[in-house]
C-alpha cells in the first residue's frame, strides 16, 4: 500500500485517454441500450468534450443514432459549473424528449452565468482567441455559460472536415 501511494503521489499529470477508445467502450454501451429499445443519454460535463462526438459518430453504428443524445461542452468549462449540467437530468428528463430538461438547464446556467463571471479572474488570451473566432450572432449569445453547451442526438450532428461538429445549442 505504502509503494502504490508513493507511485500515486509522484505522478503529477494527466494519463490522456484517446478519443477513439473511449468512444469504443461506450459503443459497446450504445449497443446494449438500443438492443433493449432503450435510449442512452451522455452527458459528457469535462472541458472541450464535443471533441469526442466525431469519434462516437464513427463508433456507434449509424442505425443506432436516433437513440443517442449527447450533451457536450464547446470550450474550457469550470468543473464547479459542470454539475449544472446534469442537476434536472433526474427529474425532467423523458424518453424521445429532452426539452425540459434542456430548458431548465440553460435556464439555470444563464442565472448563474453573472455570478459566475464576477468570481472569475479573466484571461485575456482566451478571451482574445474567442473573439478571433466568434460570429456575430455568437458574440450576442456569448454571455451565458450555457452557449458553451450543445445537446443533440447523435443522428443529427454534422460533422466538417477537422473534426468541427454542429449541434444544437442547450
């Protein structure tokens, strides 16, 4: 026990898991879900998660993606803020029908949205790299956390050339 915390303790980064096998092992999940006629519902609440929906796309077979909803975050996303992201799942989610709980959960995002940037200490290199990189239409959205979101099923995701993805907005 003492050589495995000694191990632990002297490791002082991230193990990264590539996109492709996590996408793989949960694959194996969709396939159980839709065999069952059930749906599966992934609420991936990490920093810059849409980055795994073109692995996912290319995992889980086509017949199966009308029973996949992925939610996913756009950008860095505060881990304090990521249990807004699945705090209604319980209680407003339904079959087929994500509405409620999409509504409820950008509500509370866009609520939480000002304290949220008062506490923050800016950075103004990302802030920059935003602005390089927002349309108009997203610098008018840009002030709730929750334009940082996007919830869609999988069978309705577009995927462009260098892994970009289009989803709906939470």
């Amino acid at each position: 026990m003492a050589a495995l915390a000694a191990t632990l303790a002297a490791h002082s980064t991230k193990d990264s898991v590539p996109h492709a096998t996590v996408a793989q092992s949960v694959s194996v999940l969709a396939a159980r879900a839709v065999a069952a006629g059930k749906e599966l519902h992934l609420l991936l609440a990490g920093c810059n998660t849409e980055q795994l929906i073109p692995e996912l796309h290319k995992a889980i077979p086509a017949s199966a993606h009308p029973s996949i909803w992925v939610l996913c975050t756009t950008e860095v996303f505060a881990s304090d803020v990521a249990p807004f992201l699945w705090h209604h799942y319980g209680t407003l989610a339904q079959l087929g029908d994500l509405l409620m709980f999409q509504s409820a959960t950008r509500k509370l995002l866009g609520e939480y949205t000002e304290h949220y940037h008062r506490q923050r200490i800016q950075d103004d290199s990302l802030r920059e790299a935003r602005a390089a990189n927002m349309s108009t239409s997203e610098e008018s959205m840009e002030k709730s956390l929750a334009n940082a979101v996007r919830l869609d099923r999988l069978d309705r995701v577009t995927l462009h050339p260098g892994g970009r993805v289009d989803m709906a907005l939470l």
